[in-house]
C-alpha cells in the first residue's frame, strides 16, 4: 500500500469518527431533554395530588354542616314552597278578582249595546231612508259582537284561573309529604340516640388505645397519653 493509500484511508475513518460524534451527541442531548421532562412530570405529580386531597371528589359521607343536613335542608324547602305557594295564590287571586270586576263592566257594556240595537232597529224600520239610523245600527251591533268576544275571553280566562288554583292545591300535598319524612327521619333519629344511650357519660370514659396488639398501625400511645389515663386511674 502506498503512502498516498494509506493517507486517504486515514482521512475516511477520520470523517466516519466525527460523524459517530456528532450523532452520540445529539442522542445524549435527547436523553437529557426527555430526563428533564419526566423530572418536571414528576414534580407536578404531588401538586396535583395534593389539589386532590385539599378538594376530595365524591367525598362521603358529606361533612355535618347546615348545607348538608338532611333534615335541615327538607325543613327550607316546605317552609319555603309555602311561602311562596301563598304568594301565588295572592297574585292569583287578584287576577281572578280583577277579572270578575271587569266582567260586570263588560256585561253593563253588553246590556246597553243591546238596548241601542234595538233602538236603532226601529227607528231604521220607521225611517228607512234616514242613513243615519242604518249606521248607528252596524255599529253598535258591530260592537256588541265585540263586546260579547271579550266577555267569553274574561269568562274563560276565569275558569283557567280556577283550574289553575286546584293544580296549586296539589303543593300542600306535597308539603304533607315532605312532612311526613320528615317526621320520620326524626322518629329514627331519637330512636336510634336511645339506642345507643349509656348511663355512662362520655367525659367519665376511659380514653381508648390507640394501639392494640395485632394492629396493622404503629400508632402506639404517647407518653401524655399514658400518664392522663394513669391520672384518670388514680382518681
């Protein structure tokens, strides 16, 4: 092999050499990259699960507050629907009354359209060539037609207003019901504190152990602990 071989040779292992380099290095610098992601990943894991732990999801049983006793709650809800079932039944009321009165006015409208009608159907029989009595005449049997549509509509919104006043009856119902529950739950409630019921006040009880043999738990008494139900002995 010649020196010019030779050298030629020695510059291609050069160029492979460089090339392996670069390659290591760009894999190395991906491996970095993907290493620093799984450590921010991870990081985020315990923020996230300490979120959780602050804001539990499906947490039961609910904690005892005024939002979330039962009875409480059942308590609003009747006194509540009545007060507002009464203030229903006032404004309706009032419609139906308005509506009574302004069918009395309608009927006294009805009543003296007829007598004009009459009036102006005589007297345009009389004087059939007057014009005057003949248009007096359309008219006020235009408006008596009229005035009886209203009538039927006042008459009918009425009814509608009574019917809507036997649906509503249907609330104290329901207001029994719920009532009714609740009673119930109350009765279960006393029944169940008498059940469990001790002679035995809850500050004259001996403290309990924390940690009894065979328990999984390494919560074992302190030495405060030890020495107040030493105390509670000796007295």
């Amino acid at each position: 092999m010649t020196q010019e071989e030779l050298d030629a040779l020695m510059d291609g292992a050069t160029d492979e050499i460089d090339t392996l380099d670069a390659m290591d290095l760009e894999s190395l610098e991906e491996e970095e990259s993907d290493v620093e992601v799984d450590e921010e990943v991870s990081a985020s894991e315990p923020e996230e699960a300490e979120a959780k732990e602050d804001h539990p999801e499906g947490q039961w049983p609910l904690p005892a507050t005024d939002e979330n006793k039962m009875v409480h709650q059942l308590d609003d809800v009747t006194k509540e629907s009545e007060e507002k079932a009464s203030e229903i039944f006032d404004i309706i009321e009032g419609i139906s009354n308005d509506l009574m009165d302004k069918e009395e006015n309608i009927s006294s409208i009805v009543d003296v359209l007829k007598s004009n009608v009459d009036l102006f159907t005589t007297l345009h029989a009389k004087f059939p060539d007057v014009e005057a009595f003949s248009q007096q005449l359309e008219k006020n049997e235009k408006a008596l037609e009229e005035a009886n549509a209203t009538l039927d509509i006042l008459q009918s919104s009425g009814d509608s207003i009574m019917s809507v006043m036997d649906i509503m009856q249907y609330q104290d119902i329901h207001r029994q019901k719920i009532e009714r529950v609740i009673n119930v739950m109350r009765s279960l409630a006393k029944y169940m504190n008498t059940l469990f019921d001790s002679k035995v006040d809850d500050a004259d009880r001996v403290s309990s152990a924390q940690h009894i043999a065979g328990d999984t738990h390494n919560d074992v008494a302190s030495t405060d602990d030890i020495e107040a139900l030493l105390e509670q002995f000796g007295s």
